[in-house]
C-alpha cells in the first residue's frame, strides 16, 4: 500500500475512534454544542496531519452529530496545533489554509511543556489532544505535558490521547489521572496498522479523560 493511501486509511480509522469515544459522551457534546465556536488544541502535534480528521469530528458533533455540508459554511470550529519543531509547524501551514468550510486552523512554534506561557493560545479548549504520545521518551516531560494540556481545557473539555504501545499506554493512563484527571474510557483499537517495531502500531489505543471535579 502506498503512503498516501495508508496515511488515507490511518485517518480514517482515527476518525472512527474519535466518534467512538466521543459520540456517547453526553457532557462532551453537551459541552461543543452550547458554544458558538468549539475549539482544538492539538499538543507536540508535529506537521498535524490529523488536523482535518480532528475539526470534521468535532464539527459533526458540534452540528448534531450530522454530516458536514462541505459546501456550506458549516459550524464554526477552530483548531489550533503547537509544537516545538519548526519545520514540521511550517509544514502544517503549508497544507491547511487559514479558513476552510467554516473551520479555522493556526500553527505555533512553542514548548509544549510551557503552555500557560503562550498566552496567545488563550483558554477553556473543548478538547485537547494529544496524537502518540510518548511517554517513554522522557516520563517526566510528559507528565509536564500533560499538566499543561489539563489546565487548558474547559471545565467540561476532554482530553484525547492516542498511544503507539500497550505499556506506554497504561502508563501515560496512570500519570494524567495521578495530575488530575478522570479517565472516561479508554478503547484499543482493533484495526491499528503495525508497524515494524514489535507491539508498536498506529493509533493502537485511545483514551478521553476530564478533570476531575
């Protein structure tokens, strides 16, 4: 299979976890639908390839849960990605316009683990999303990363994560709750695409978590 069809497939087995976990939860359509705009975070997102996928869903949401009309304004969503890396920042801006069916999409060069020092990113996400987290290269990194990422949710905002590996997982699982969060499910994802290092594959699980009242 080609790259750009597995890129294809990857993100629309993502978009299926997506409404999977987040379709059944109340609060958090409850949350996107009472707001004129619903808004993304996408934390360490890397050229965000999944910026797309991630403003369809919550557009869908945001809508009722019915289709997007592409060829409409369609409801008003705003993604936002941050990531240290320029190159990969650039990249992003590159492949998403400014402004597309309604939908907003911005690219920051910055720290993820210094978040609240970014005050252009403002507050009170409706979900913050973290794609492949990864724990294991630096625990305590990524537990600043997710702090970060909880303290700018809105009250009743989700925090998504995805995992490569069953362990890192279980892990990343246990350091979002000891910081404060409340894990709503977590899903393994039966059609996850392996890849070539053992028990590692795309998007192998995902997680939504809310802060913890």
């Amino acid at each position: 299979m080609k790259s750009e069809e597995r890129l294809k497939t990857d993100m629309r087995r993502l978009r299926g976890l997506l409404k999977k976990v987040l379709a059944d939860d109340e609060g958090a359509r409850r949350a996107l639908q009472s707001g004129d705009e619903a808004r993304i975070l996408d934390v360490a997102c890397g050229a965000c390839i999944e910026a797309e996928t991630l403003s369809d869903v919550l557009a869908e949401l945001k809508n009722g849960d019915a289709p997007v009309d592409v060829d409409s304004a369609g409801p008003a969503v705003k993604l936002t990605g941050i990531d240290v890396r320029a190159r990969e920042i650039a990249d992003a801006q590159l492949r998403f316009d400014k402004m597309k069916d309604g939908r907003e999409f911005e690219f920051l060069t910055g720290d993820a683990t210094k978040l609240e020092g970014h005050r252009e990113l403002g507050e009170d996400f409706d979900v913050v999303f973290m794609r492949h987290q990864n724990y294991w290269n630096g625990q305590r990194t990524w537990e600043e990363i997710f702090d970060q990422g909880m303290k700018k949710l809105a009250d009743n905002g989700r925090l998504v994560i995805t995992s490569y590996f069953d362990k890192e997982h279980e892990l990343a699982l246990e350091a979002i709750q000891r910081l404060g969060g409340k894990l709503i499910v977590t899903e393994e994802n039966a059609e996850s695409r392996e890849l070539s290092t053992v028990g590692k594959s795309i998007d192998r699980h995902i997680a939504v978590f809310e802060k913890k009242k």
